[in-house]
C-alpha cells in the first residue's frame, strides 16, 4: 500500500497533490497528509508552509510540539503571500496579537465567502477571540454570530478542525453562547469519522455528558467506545462503576476498567494510575497504592510523582526516605503542572524541619510563583518568624492577606493569623478584632474562639459577654480543634458567674472534646476539690486521660497521679509519675524526682542523680529555684565533707 501512495504522489501535479493532501487532513486522516504537505513545502508551496506550521505547533502526526519551527512555516508561507500564515502570526506571542488579527481578517473573508474551509475555520476561529471588528466594510457584523456561523460552515463541509473547535466553543469559554448539547452532536460527528483525532472526540464526549449531568449516556457511549479499545472511555466506564452513576456501583469492576484504561499506555495511562492508587489507598493497602503511584510517575504524570513523594516521606507503603521523597518533589516540581506549587511548598518544608531555613524560603518562593497557597501561608509565617528572611510583619501581613484574599479554606486560618499579630505583635487591638472576625466568618474555629475571648474582655471591642458566649459556642459546634478550648471557655465565664451546673455542663464538653485542662479540673473535682465526694480512681482516670494528650497539662496530671499513689503508700509507682512528669519538662515535677532520689521514696537513694535533677529546677528559674538550690547546696557540702 505504502508503495502504491509514493508512486501516486510522484505522478500529482503540484495543485492535484495539494488538493489530496488537503482532502486527506480536511477529513481528518493527518498523519497520512503529512508527507505530501512536506514535498509541497519543499518546492514553497505556501498553503503547504501554512500545514507544515500546524502540524509542528500542534504536535500532530507524532510530531513533537515545536512552535519555534510551526512559526518559521509561518514566516516563510506569509512572506510568499499565504494570509492564512499571516493571520497565525498573531498567536506567536504570549497574548494573542490583535492588531494583526484585525488587519489580516479583511483579507480572510473572501477566501472563506469563495468556498475555502481551511479558510471558512481559520476565520471563525479568529473572530471568536474579538469583540468587534475595525474594518469599515465589516465593523457592522455581529462578531460571534460571524464566528460560529464559519466555523459550521466548515464544520458542515466535514472539516474536523472545524468541528472540533466549534464544539470546543459550545462549551462557552469564548465568544460564542454556551450550548453543550451542541458540543456533544458535533464531537459525536468527529468521532463517527473515525480519523486522526477520534479519541479526542470520545475524551470529550464523556466530560460532556458529567456536565450535563447525564450519566447513563455517559456509560452507555463510554462502554461503546471503550469495547472499540479507545483508553478515556474505559477511564469514564471505570469512574461510572467507581462512583454508581449511570450503573450499579461497583468498585471492583472500576479497578478492573482503570487497569484496563492504563494499558493502553497513552495519556489516560497516568491518570488510571493514579486513581488506582488513590482507591488502593483509601483501602489501607499502602503496598498497591505505592505501586500505582509508581506506574503512573513512569508515565510522566505530576500527580502520580506527588504521591509517590509523599509515600516516602510518610514512609506508606515503602520505607521513609526523605531524600528520595525530595527527588520526586523535585521531579514533580520540574513538570510545572498543577501540583508544582504543592512539590515546592513540601521541599521548603522538608528542608524547614532540617533547619535550613533558607532553602525553605527559596522553595516557599518557588512555590508562590506556581500560586500554591499553602507556600503564600508559609511564606508569611517565615517573615513572621524571621526564618530564612529578616523578621518582617508588614510582608507577612501582605502574604497572609493574600491567603485570605483567595477564600480558599486556609482564608480564615490567615485571617486568623494577621489578626494575632496585630494583637501581639503590633498592640492594635481593633485591627485584631477585624481580623478575628474575618476569620471568624470564613467559619475558622480558632478565630471565633479569639473573637469570643475579644468580646469577653473588651480587647479592641466594647465588652459583651452575650456576644463572647455566641462565639464561643459556634467555635465548639463546629467540633474541629478548637472545640474544647471554647468549651473550657464557656465553663469559666459561667465559673465566673457561680452558675456551677453550667460550669460543669461545659467543662464536661470540653474533656468529650480531648481538651486536657477540662480533663484536670473534673480529675481534681473528684479528687475532693468539690462538692463531689471523693473518688480516687475517677480522679486517676480523667488525670490519666489528660496526661495522654502530652499538653501543657501533662506534666501537672503526672505529679497528681504521684500524689494519689502516695497516699495509697505506692512510692514505686509514685516515683513512676513523677519521673513522666519530669519528662513533660513540669518544674514541679523535676523538684519532687529530685526529693524521691534524695531521700530514696520509691527508688534507692542517689545523691548525684538527684543533685543532677535539683539543677534542672534551677535551670528553669521558676517558683521551685530557691527551694532547689538551698538543697542543692546542702548535698554538694555534704560531697565536699565526705
């Protein structure tokens, strides 16, 4: 076959093998066109020049995407006089050129009203960018009208470009209204000519018909095109079966149209991948989902190189490796897709837990050109730290505000975050207030929580407690992280107001919440701080439950289980609770390991261990140093004597 059309291109005339060659793209069977474009080309045929600058700026035929050589056909073919190189020269820059596009579309016109639909597409092309046009002799024309009614023109005389553009604009991203029933009868039509670019077609068939909302067409045309071996309807059966619409839900008939979406090994590949290990995941089977991820990076996807960075770094699925969760940040970064930002933002992390702060702040930057806005979030913290970059608030006021700005759902977070400058580092109050109650409405917990604290003390606003037990109170029915500490909050406004029930009421919330200073107080209640009688080993238990959270508590719920057990006479486990609470860097707690070791209460009395732990007390210069340092002083004298 192949011999047979080299022998009919060596006996076309130049304008018959033009007119094949154009026959053969219109009708969308690129790749065999190409070569014939390429002779034409080589003897400056212009209309040829204008294909061969498609055909590189496009990518197709198995061409790479090479726009630099695309616009030297241009060039060369707008210099011989071919407008439709001329008009194309306008999209050589970033922005579409539109003075050029005005001056060349006169010139258009005529070659599409005289039957031209390379022409008749270019045109409507065109004038889906614009608004108006300048030309006296069609500035009165109805620009999207013009553009729609060119393009189906072309689209009608079996054009695929055009069809595939026309379709693209029914989507209602240019100029022309917004009509996705109509994108959808004319991809069916691209895809019925089974040429060059039917699999694009069906690719968008299944986007339109989740648009639309129409999942049954969206598995009945999907399971068609996938049984012909097409990847992105098996991708769309697999999605219907994975979330049950359009069909019985079923998720191992979705794995099964995944994997098969990846074999095809084209640019589905990646994307099956992915999910594939998103549902392997989301399973607990960190082993497959590590798999996947790996499958799909091969395929050059970002999203897949993400998660397998964040396999190493959390050590799912394959060992903890920062250095190779680095490499595939880095790799995922060099891409500059849409997870580019996030890659950067997770290396300037990774290199903030390491201390080097100032290849944090590179990446962090990094990450803000890509607009991630975790990286703008961290990159204000920086400047508000002075990590990396001198201290600066007034640049992490900016870039928090920029955060908040976005009204993404880190917005009240950075709300949040401006306004405790301003009240801790800059001392306006209302400022803080204004900014708490941004937060606040962008439903932050922590901001309606500093807003309640606001209204209860009068800080930067007139006092109101009512207003204060609002705030409170919707921080806490949120049940996020804040939920306990506004709780704890509401006890001690009611604590204040002797209204004892509600006191406890909250504070019984607040511990149901994991907050571990409720926990303490409703220990100490039944530790016989109350009207309560006394019950030792409720009083453990909630001690014991404040201590496992490792808060700022810990160490004061450890020296009071001590305390417990030394009234049973336990000293062994006494000495136990002081030694956890010494560990929770709780100064009262070093005192009394240091008196345990001293005297030998629950463990062999060790004098250098407990000179060793009164130092630690006076190292921390609080209420215990005097006490520590008086004995401290007594046993090194007793060393000195012998």
């Amino acid at each position: 076959m192949s011999t047979q059309k080299n022998s009919m291109s060596i006996s076309l005339t130049g304008d018959e093998k033009l007119n094949t060659a154009v026959s053969l793209f219109v009708r969308d069977h690129v790749t065999e066109a190409y070569p014939l474009f390429q002779e034409l080309a080589k003897t400056g045929n212009p209309r040829a020049l204008y294909f061969l600058g498609e055909y590189h700026r496009q990518g197709w035929a198995g061409l790479p995407v090479n726009e630099t050589l695309g616009f030297q056909y241009h060039h060369e073919g707008a210099e011989k006089g071919e407008v439709l190189c001329q008009l194309n020269l306008a999209y050589e820059e970033e922005n579409i050129q539109e003075d050029i596009v005005q001056a060349v579309i006169p010139k258009v016109f005529p070659l599409a009203q005289a039957g031209d639909v390379v022409a008749q597409h270019e045109l409507g092309d065109a004038l889906t960018n614009l608004e108006h046009l300048n030309d006296v002799s069609l500035c009165h024309l109805d620009v999207a009208k013009e553009a729609e009614y060119w393009l189906e023109k072309a689209a009608k005389a079996g054009y695929w470009r055009a069809m595939d553009d026309l379709a693209n604009s029914y989507w209602g991203e240019r100029n022309i209204e917004k009509n996705l029933n109509k994108a959808v009868q004319w991809n069916k039509v691209l895809a019925q000519m089974q040429g060059d670019h039917v699999s694009d077609a069906v690719e968008s068939l299944g986007l339109l018909y989740e648009a639309l909302g129409d999942y049954d067409k969206k598995f009945q045309q999907s399971a068609k095109w996938a049984a012909e071996g097409y990847g992105w309807p098996m991708y769309y059966v697999a999605e219907c079966y994975q979330d049950g619409k359009g069909v019985t839900e079923n998720q191992d008939k979705a794995i099964e149209w995944y994997q098969k979406a990846y074999e095809c090994h084209g640019e589905v590949a990646g994307p099956a991948a992915f999910v594939l290990g998103c549902m392997y995941g989301n399973q607990g089977n960190m082993e497959k989902a590590f798999a996947w991820y790996s499958k799909g990076a091969a395929e050059g996807l970002d999203w897949c190189m993400c998660s397998l960075a964040n396999c190493y770094r959390d050590g799912e699925g394959v060992s903890q490796d920062l250095e190779k969760a680095m490499e595939w940040y880095q790799k995922t970064y060099d891409c500059h897709g849409t997870v580019a930002g996030d890659a950067a933002n997770q290396i300037g992390r990774l290199y903030y837990l390491d201390g080097n702060y100032e290849e944090a702040f590179g990446w962090q930057c990094k990450g803000v050109e890509e607009g991630c806005m975790d990286a703008m979030y961290n990159l204000a913290g920086l400047y508000r730290d002075g990590e990396g970059v001198g201290k600066d608030y007034d640049k992490a006021i900016e870039w928090y505000e920029k955060v908040y700005r976005l009204h993404g759902e880190m917005a009240g977070l950075a709300a949040n975050m401006i306004g405790m400058i301003y009240c801790d580092e800059q001392d306006d109050a209302e400022k803080a207030f204004d900014w708490a109650l941004k937060g606040a409405e962008e439903g932050f917990d922590a901001a309606m929580s500093n807003l309640g604290g606001m209204y209860r003390r009068g800080h930067g606003v007139k006092k109101n407690l009512d207003k204060a037990i609002e705030w409170y109170q919707k921080a806490y029915e949120l049940h996020g992280d804040d939920a306990g500490f506004a709780a704890y909050q509401l006890a001690g406004i009611y604590s204040d107001e002797e209204n004892v029930v509600k006191k406890w009421e909250w504070t019984e919330k607040s511990a149901q919440e994991g907050y571990d200073e409720a926990m303490l107080d409703i220990g100490l209640r039944y530790d016989g701080d109350d009207e309560l009688s006394e019950d030792l080993d409720q009083a453990m238990e909630w001690y014991q439950k404040a201590y496992a959270q490792h808060g700022s508590v810990a160490g004061d719920a450890a020296i009071l289980i001590a305390m417990i057990y030394e009234r049973k006479d336990q000293e062994e486990k006494a000495f136990e609770w002081y030694s956890k609470g010494a560990e929770e860097r709780n100064e009262n707690a070093m005192y009394f390991l240091a008196q345990s070791y001293e005297y030998g209460a629950g463990v062999q009395a060790n004098r250098e261990k407990a000179i060793e732990w009164y130092q630690k007390v006076v190292d921390c210069h609080g209420d215990e140093e005097e006490e520590a340092k008086e004995h401290l002083q007594a046993l090194l004298k007793e060393i000195e004597e012998g």
